[in-house]
C-alpha cells in the first residue's frame, strides 16, 4: 500500500453536510459519471452517519471512501469518539487528520494530529493531513516557517515507509470557505517547499510519489491552473463537492491539467 501522484487525487471534504438520504443522492449522482474518471482518484468524505450508506452505494466503482477525523484508542470509554478499525470496518479507506476546523473549534493539535496519524497506519488507513498557515502569519510573512513546523511536529517519529503511506493537504485557512483562492504560484510556493522538505527529511524516491493536495475554495474554474502547477497533486474540496456537478467539472479539470504536465 503506497501512495502515487500518477494521477490527479481528488477528494471532497463534506463537513458537517448531507443527512444519509442527501448523502447517498450526492454520491449515486457521482457513481453514474465515474466511468469518467478512470484517470483520477476521486474520494468522498462525508461524515460518520453516512459513511455505510454511501460505501454500499459506491460498491463496483472506482470511488474510494474517506472518513472526517479519528480517535487514536482503538476501543474503550471515549464518549463521541470513532476509531480507526471502526472506520476500516465502515469501508474507509482514507482520513482526513488535522483539519484547520478541527485545530481551530476542537483543540486539535500537532502532537495530537500525529498520534492520529499513527493509528490511521496501524489500520492501513491512509492519513490525509491538513496544515496551512492564517491569515495574519501569510502577513507576516511566517507562511513557511508554520508549515515547516507542523511537518516536523505532525510526521514527528515516522519513517519514509510510513510517510509513503500520508497525504498532505496544503489548506491556506485563509482560503477555506471564503472564497479567496491562493493563486496557482502562491499555491506552488507552499507545495514545492514541502516536496523539499520531504526529501531532505525522507529522500528523493519518497518525496517524488508523494501526493500534496491543494485545499481552500478549491473550484472548477481554478482546478486547471492549480493542478498545472509541478507540485500540485489534487484538490481537497470542500463547499464545491456538495454538488455532484461541480466536483465533476473540478475532476475533469484536474485531468486536464494533469495530461498536459506529464
Ligand atoms: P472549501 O473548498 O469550502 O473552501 O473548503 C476547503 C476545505 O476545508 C477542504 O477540506
């Protein structure tokens, strides 16, 4: 299980949205143009209650399942937790971890995004990370040093296998459900700087498959020239894959792009 930036990864982060009727609509709706799609990975995260409904519906086609978040227990007295086998159980095949909502509402940490991440891979779950820098540290120019720091902190302890198996989303919170979209070269600035940073710490062979997403009001319109960038993999969606139609077009467009920078 590794890995690979062959194709464009696409995944849509649902939040807090979609009862199971709403969610299983979303998703048969995806599942009839799937066939479209054999040259991308197309993820559907929506959240737990949904999770079983939509794994049945998506059977026999090349969508893969996520889930929004985990506990690191595997079992016991955690009140309002879900852990990794039961997600694995559940048929998920990814996690997002991380996430700049769950840092900023539910005290997620560094510390705590990488004790998660551990349990995800105990389970043959792949992580799907999420870091970016606010508003006010782009103005102060700490972008980098932010991005930088949650890198060492989250990966803390993980060898380059266990990295081959993480997904790293580069979700600018400035950007997330506002509309504001980080420009294609502000985008590749970030990403190109956590390729690096991948292989100093991991070498070339594993930074070179890894997949860094971009994540912020990711829409059809922007898709094509984020993922033209070198270093832009796929999009983490988040508001535009509510909608089947637009988290279609943000596919197609990203295999576009991807088509024409191989
Ligand atoms: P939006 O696409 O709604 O800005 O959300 C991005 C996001 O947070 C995906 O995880």
């Amino acid at each position: 299980m590794i890995a690979n930036n062959q194709n464009p990864f696409i995944a849509g982060n649902w939040k807090m949205f979609k009862t199971i009727p709403e969610a299983v609509e979303l998703v048969k709706a995806l599942k009839e143009k799937s066939p479209e799609f054999n040259d991308a990975e197309l993820v559907v995260i929506p959240p737990f209650t949904a999770l079983s409904e939509v794994k049945k519906v998506i059977e026999g086609s090349t969508i893969k399942l996520g889930a929004q978040n985990l506990f690191w227990e595997e079992q016991g007295a955690f009140t309002g937790e879900v852990s990794a086998p039961m997600l694995k159980d559940a048929g998920c095949q990814y996690v997002t971890i991380g996430h700049s909502e769950r840092r900023q509402y539910f005290d997620e940490t560094d510390e705590t995004v990488n004790k998660k991440i551990r349990a995800a891979l105990a389970y043959e779950l792949y992580p799907i990370m999420c870091l970016g820098e606010s508003l006010e540290e782009r103005e102060k120019g700490k972008t980098i040093d932010k991005v930088e720091s949650q890198i060492n902190s989250g990966l803390e302890g993980l060898g380059s296998e266990e990295i081959s198996k993480i997904i790293i989303a580069y979700e600018p919170i400035w950007a997330i459900g506002t509309g504001l979209t980080a420009t294609p070269a502000q985008a590749e600035e970030v990403h190109s700087f956590i390729r690096e940073k991948l292989v100093e710490k991991y070498g070339k062979k594993t930074a070179s498959c890894a997949i860094i997403l971009y994540g912020g009001s990711a829409k059809p319109d922007n898709t094509y020239s984020l993922l033209k960038e070198n270093n832009i993999n796929g999009a983490l969606v988040g508001g535009a894959s509510l909608k089947a139609d637009s988290f279609v077009q943000i596919a197609k467009e990203a295999i576009k792009a991807y088509k024409e920078k191989k």
